[in-house]
C-alpha cells in the first residue's frame, strides 16, 4: 500500500461550474502539497443527461437539435475555463481539446441519425463525452493554483470487460496499466486528472462502468495504485440514517463499514455507486464521503468493521424506479427448475436482481428489478416459459410497477433478537403494507416491498422505531490532508 497517495473523486455537483471547479481545485492542492494525488472527475452536472437523451433523439433521426446541444456544450465549458484560467496559452490549449471533444460529438449524433441506430457500443462513447469536456478543465484549473496537473483518459488506464453500459473492470491489466500510465506522472509530482465513468477494453473499444460509474473509477484506481484512502467528495455530508429528502431528522453517521454501505449503496443510497466498494474491500482501503461545499466536515470514514452502534439498525434506505415480477400459478409446485429458469432469463438480458422472495405454496416466486429493466426481462421471462404457459402450468408473468423497497440496514443485527418483531410492528402502526419480504442470511438487512405511495410513510416510522436520529456515534478519524482545505 502506497502510505503517501490518496485517490478522490468529485461528482458532477462538484465541478458543476466555474465556483464549483474552483473549489475542488482548491481541495487538490491542499492535499498535493503533502502526498500524491490522483484525482476522478464526473461529467459538470446534468451533461450526461442531455446527452444520453441526445443520443436516443438521433436513434429517432432528429438532427436539428445537434449543432445548438454542441454549442451549448462548448460554451457551457468555454465560459467555465475562462473564468478560471489566466494563462491565454493554457485556455487554448484546453479550448482546442473542448472543440475536437464536441466536434465528435456532433459526428457521432448524425451518424446515429442517418442509421436511425443506437448501439450500446455507440451510447458508451456518446454518453462518455462529458468527462471527456471536464478532465482537461479541472487539471487548468489545477495548474492554476500552482499545482501541475494533466488530463488523462481512463480508456488508457482502466480495462474493462466488453458488456458495454455496465462494464465490469478486469483488475490485472488494470494493475498494469495504472503502474506504466500513472506511477511515472505520480514520481514526477504530477496530479493526473482522469475521467470517471468511461473505461476501454483491452482492445481499446470504450465502454462505461453504469451510471455514477465515478466513484467506481476510483476506487478501482485506489486499489490499482495501493493506495492509502479514497476520498468521494459529493453535495452531501456523508452517509445518512435515511434520505434527508424523505426523513428530516436524518444524521450522518461518522463510520461504516464496507458491508453496510455496500447494502446501503445496492438499495438506493445515492451516496456511492453499488460496485464502489469492491475494489478495496479485500485490501481494506477505508472510503471517506465527503462534501465538497463543506470540506470542514468530517464526512463518513467507510472501513472493514465500520463502528458498532449497540442499537443494531444502523440506517435505512428506499428506492423506487423497481418492478415487483411475479411468475406464479399451482402448477410450477411440480417445476423443479422454475428459479434456475428465472435466473437464466434474467442473467441472458443482465438483469440486476434485487430481491427474491417465494410463497410457501411455491405457487408464486417474485423478484424485484430496476424498472428500466422491466421490458426485456418480461419478454425473456415469458420466452424462457413459453411451453408452461401454453399448458397453464404457468398461469402468468406479470410485473407491478408500483412498489418501492425498502430496506433496513446493520451489521449488529445478526445478535439482536427482536429486529423483524418491531420492523413489522412499527409498519403495522403505520398502515403500510407489506407485498414481499426478503433476508439474507448476512442478516445485513431485512428489505420490504410496499406500495409507492407509502414509502415515505415506512421510512418515517422505521427511522423513529428505531431513534436513530438520536444517534451520537464518535466522530471518525477524519484523513489527515484532505480537511486542511
């Protein structure tokens, strides 16, 4: 492990602007002037947006809203770059690079147009241009402050598997070309400035790492390199008990372990991208969150034992954006395979399954998946029973939209009597409505299907049942560079 280099990561709020950039710059030097820095930087906020809806526009043959999206891309970063560099060399230089980024990007939107076709391969490149436009803005922005820095693509560095929009990263060859990329600009002083999200297979070929795939990124990186810690700076404090959003008296909690978070993360916490912890469990990098509008805050140290609360229930977390799929009826009692089944149909469209729950019948088997995958996985699912469901041995496959899951998350909960009794309970007082239930024998959380409507209702109650806005863990250790900006 390399005891002098910190990997971080700023999201797409965090170099949102000028001011924005500016002040995640101001937190790179803070930390460079005393150890190595890599840095992982997302799209400015909201670009990924337009331009995966751009890329689906021209899959329809649009093209009139081509040449105003690149202009507005050009001068949305132009406008950023002026604002903070002075060295007229240096601006042009990254403005040359800004106009070669969007002039592809205007390329790849025609060519989509005339073909009226949108491969995955082709989304990846498109919906990649964003890191593209802000890498070389934040390494001016870093050399402006006296701190040299240069812009480096991940596609050299980070390789991928071919599953393009979802990439999975193959960490030897990744290993590899951290060492030869990155360890020569690290021994020379330099802060490589690499893009989040997109990475390339050994072949070259870009592909992406899912969407928020930047705190993955560097994580990767993180264990690529040895590195000391990974910083994630975002718009929030830290992990949360609950969504502020939907909980008010939520509180950030100081330390967490991998395991919470990633169940945390795999349930909807917007905070980490689901895979970010992989990379660095088995080393046992510790992770911090951290707010880039408040870098005076401790944030929230992730690590391999996290901080035990005593209270068992550490924090809660919902998402909506999933489907309830159901394959039932009395005669797949007799179907030994009817889960392996299932299982391959939605493995053959890559379909992340969240939970799986089975009545004790066995007339019906329910699974939850994120809605965007609702379409070919029931196309897959009635393909894969078609001859069952001729005979009604199989009597329906059908989806329901309307739900939420909610999930109750802790790592102590396994020596704890008592944590479904009042979970239920607390529901009950609620009149919310229990659809389907699932644990793991992890005993990291128990997860509940509700309707939609009352997911705000569940989360309310639990996070009440359980006090954990009274929660008053000490404060972690916070890394010992990044709070000095």
């Amino acid at each position: 492990m390399s005891a002098s280099l910190q990997v971080m990561k700023f999201g797409g709020t965090s170099v949102g602007d000028a001011g924005c950039i500016r002040r995640a710059a101001a937190i790179v030097r803070s930390a460079a002037t005393e150890r190595s820095v890599v840095v992982v930087v997302s799209a400015m906020s909201g670009v990924t947006n337009r331009l995966v809806q751009a890329a689906h526009r021209a899959e329809h043959g649009e093209q009139d809203f081509i040449a105003p999206l690149a202009k507005e891309l050009r001068g949305q970063h132009i406008a950023a770059l002026e604002a903070l560099v002075g060295d007229s060399q240096a601006r042009a230089e990254v403005a040359t690079a800004c106009q070669e980024v969007v002039d592809e990007l205007e390329r790849l939107l025609r060519g989509t147009a005339l073909l009226r076709e949108l491969t995955p391969r082709a989304l990846d490149v498109i919906s990649g241009i964003g890191e593209r436009l802000s890498a070389p803005l934040v390494a001016a922005a870093v050399s402006e402050l006296s701190i040299r820095a240069v812009s480096i693509s991940a596609t050299e560095v980070i390789v991928t598997d071919a599953h393009h929009g979802r990439a999975e990263p193959l960490m030897v060859p990744t290993r590899n070309r951290a060492e030869t990329r990155l360890r020569p600009l690290l021994d020379q002083g330099l802060v490589p400035i690499v893009t989040g999200f997109i990475a390339a297979t050994a072949e070259g070929v870009q592909t992406t790492l899912g969407r928020g795939g930047s705190d993955y990124s560097a994580t990767i990186l993180g264990a690529a390199l040895g590195a000391q810690e990974t910083v994630i700076w975002t718009d929030v404090d830290g992990v949360k008990t609950a969504d502020p959003r939907l909980v008010p008296d939520a509180r950030t909690i100081p330390e967490i372990s991998y395991n919470e978070a990633a169940e945390l993360a795999y349930f909807g916490a917007k905070v980490l991208h689901p895979n970010t912890l992989r990379p660095v469990t088995a080393a046992r990098v510790p992770v911090w969150i951290r707010n880039t509008f408040a870098p005076e805050k401790p944030g929230t140290k992730i690590t391999a034992e996290g901080m035990p609360t005593g209270g068992g229930v550490k924090a809660l977390t919902a998402i909506r954006d999933v489907t309830l799929v159901t394959v039932g009826g009395p005669g797949i009692v007799g179907l030994p395979d009817v889960l392996a089944r299932s299982f391959a149909a939605t493995a053959e469209t890559r379909t992340n399954v969240l939970l799986v729950s089975q009545s004790s019948s066995q007339n019906d088997i329910c699974f939850v998946i994120a809605t965007a995958d609702e379409k070919r996985t029931l196309n897959a699912l009635r393909d894969a029973f078609a001859p069952e469901i001729a005979e009604q041995t199989v009597e329906h496959v059908t989806t329901n939209p309307d739900i939420a899951v909610v999930a109750v998350v802790g790592e102590n909960m396994r020596g704890i009597p008592g944590i479904a009794g009042r979970t239920f309970t607390a529901l009950g007082r609620e009149n919310v409505n229990i659809m389907a239930i699932a644990q793991g024998s992890s005993e990291y959380n128990i997860s509940l299907v509700v309707e939609k409507n009352s997911m705000q209702r569940a989360l309310t109650a639990l996070h009440r049942e359980f006090r954990l806005h009274e929660s008053a863990n000490p404060v972690a250790e916070s890394p010992s560079l990044a709070g000095k900006s």
